[in-house]
C-alpha cells in the first residue's frame, strides 16, 4: 500500500484552529526580505481550485487571493513532524513492515497481516483511515497494489479520503490512458521528451519499440520507462533505521489529574518497551509528549544514561509531567506520549552487556 495524507499541512492546521476549517488555507515558506517573500508550502483543495498551488510565489499567491477568505499562514515543520510521528507509528501498527518516504507519505507491505487477500487488505486500509481521522482528525488516501510502483499511482486516483485498488489483473487497463507525466518516477524533462516523438500515454510508452527508447535514453533508463508503462516493480517496501520510537495514547477523558495521567504514561511506556526489545535498541533520550484539549503539543525531554529498558525512563518521564504540570496547571491533557531517541541500534546476536 501507499499511504498518502491529503495536504498534510494545511489539514492539521484545520484541525488545530476550528474557525477557519473550509477555508483556503495556504501554508508559506516566508523568506523574511519582506513582508510577502518566499513561496507556498502546499496548499488545501480549495485554495488550489483558486489556482494557488505548492512553489508559487507567496505575493502571486496572494494576488489570485485578493478579495477572497483565504487564510494565509506560515509553515509550522516542527509541529507538523510531530503529528506525523504519531500517524507514522498508527500506520505502522497495521503492517507488516513500514517505509516512510515524507513526512506525509509511506509505503507499507501487508503480504502477511492479509495472507495475500485482497478484502482483507482493503479492511486493513480502512482500519488505517479511521484510526487517522478519529484519532488526528486527518484524511488519507490509500492506493493498494502488488507493488510499490502501481500502489503510488492508485493513491493519487480519488484524492482526497480515496481508497483505490488495483489487482495484477487491472494494473494495464489502469495505467494505459494516463499521461506519461503522471508515471511516478518520470519528470517533466523526460515526459517533454516522450511527447516528442509521438509518446504520450502509458499505452504509448508499452508499444513503443524499446530499441528506440534505448538510442534516445540509454539501455538501462530505457528499460525502466518501459517497465513503468506496463507496472513492473520489484523493489521492495524497505523499512529504515528509525532515529526515535514512541508511543503516544488518548487519555479516557480530558483531565490534569496527576495521578491518571501518569497511569496512561505508565501503560505506553510499557508498550513502548515492546518496540525497544523488538527492534534490539538502546537509547539515551527520553522525552515526554503533552497534548493539550486544544491539541496543542509540547514536549520535553532529559538524557540519561545509555539504556535498553524503559523502566530507567519511567522516573524521568514522571518529573517531566510533574514540571509540566506546575508550569500549566489549569490545562486539562487529551493525549499523552513517551519517547526515546538518541538510539543505538544492536545485532540480533549480541547483548547490550558486549559494548
């Protein structure tokens, strides 16, 4: 599956502000020369039927704005890597192996979760995009495939909230009369090339004789376009070295009763400490994550010791919450989180103890 959050940014930025949800919402990357420089992030769907899409310049952008409601606001990356981390480790939970390619987007296998069965695997997607909207309040496409290649493509195919799948039989019917540019891994460059000789759908690009293809792109290039016009893809869904873990829960009610919240950290950070024994890690920071009722985010953190058990966390973790709670002691908690990071990593075969 390919697992694509529709625009990430300015859907969290919905969520974090009710009033201005069903606005255009343009997310900028100020540059600070002045008070209109810089370019769009990404934009909503309503702001990009304006026309203001993703790279524009931000007083262009504000020009098709003009007299228009559209909410312009400045990238928040930290916060937005935040979120992320929490759909990324809910994503994860359903898969058998897990690769995030952006912040926004990864690719995971279900080969084993499902047995191979495509019913089961579209119950597993949906159990993804309800966990993601019920628990962020997010929107996610789904593209489901036998390889990563189609499943990219299928994601892209009824954005936003779209679940598309595609079997090994319906791979040729559904790439056919796309246009070459829509291929995932074909740039622009290329697509314009394609085009001049007379290429412009995948069903093209499949009959073409790859002889010409060659005498134009090289052998190896060459045989890739032609694999892509027929959905040929073996690379694997590879998952990467992970630079934190965490573990990140809704409280029963929103409260800042000291001793319930700590109850909660208690029960992740025991599920947390699955993941540390399951992917033989050791780790030197522990943070802890507060999510307040208006789901703004805070998170501290202290280093310890190198460590591989989370119960050496648990006391950091508590008078981490007893400072959070004395500096915001009349905000009430939906969401409570631990992490580590600073890790280590060790090979199945050896111990902690041998370094």
């Amino acid at each position: 599956m390919h697992i694509d959050l529709d625009s990430f940014y300015a859907s969290i930025e919905e969520v974090r502000n009710n009033s201005i949800k069903g606005k255009p919402i343009v997310i900028c990357v100020y540059s600070g020369r002045t008070q209109n420089s810089g370019a769009v992030s990404t934009s909503n769907y309503s702001a990009r039927k304006l026309g203001i899409k993703s790279g524009m310049p931000i007083v262009l952008a504000k020009r098709i704005a003009m007299n228009k409601e559209v909410v312009f606001l400045p990238v928040d990356i930290e916060y937005y890597r935040e979120v992320s981390d929490r759909i990324m480790n809910l994503i994860e939970e359903e898969s058998d192996t897990l690769e995030q390619v952006s912040i926004d987007e990864a690719y995971i296998d279900v080969t084993e979760k499902t047995n191979s069965n495509w019913n089961k695997a579209i119950q597993v997607a949906n159990t993804i995009k309800q966990k993601i909207l019920s628990q962020e309040g997010l929107t996610a496409s789904v593209g489901i495939a036998s390889n990563k290649f189609v499943a990219k493509i299928a994601s892209d195919f009824q954005k936003p909230n779209g679940l598309t799948l595609v079997k090994n039989e319906e791979i040729i019917p559904f790439l056919e009369n796309l246009k070459v540019s829509k291929l995932h891994g074909i740039g622009e460059k290329t697509a314009r090339v394609l085009n001049e000789i007379g290429i412009e759908t995948s069903k093209d690009l499949s009959k073409c004789d790859i002889k010409v293809l060659e005498e134009i792109f090289g052998k190896n290039k060459a045989k890739l376009l032609h694999d892509k016009s027929l959905g040929i893809d073996n690379s694997i869904v590879e998952s990467k070295k992970k630079k934190q873990l965490s573990k990140i829960g809704t409280l029963k009610e929103d409260t800042k009763d000291k001793k319930v919240i700590f109850e909660k950290i208690i029960e992740l950070s025991n599920e947390l400490n699955q993941k540390i024994k399951r992917d033989n890690v050791s780790f030197r920071t522990v943070s802890l994550i507060t999510i307040d009722i208006e789901l703004k985010t805070h998170i501290k953190s202290e280093t310890i010791s190198q460590a591989n058990d989370i119960q050496r966390a648990v006391p950091v973790f508590k008078q981490l919450l007893n400072n959070y709670i004395e500096k915001n002691s009349e905000k009430k908690l939906r969401r409570i989180g631990v992490r580590v990071s600073n890790l280590e990593f060790f090979n199945s075969q050896r111990t902690l103890d041998e370094f």
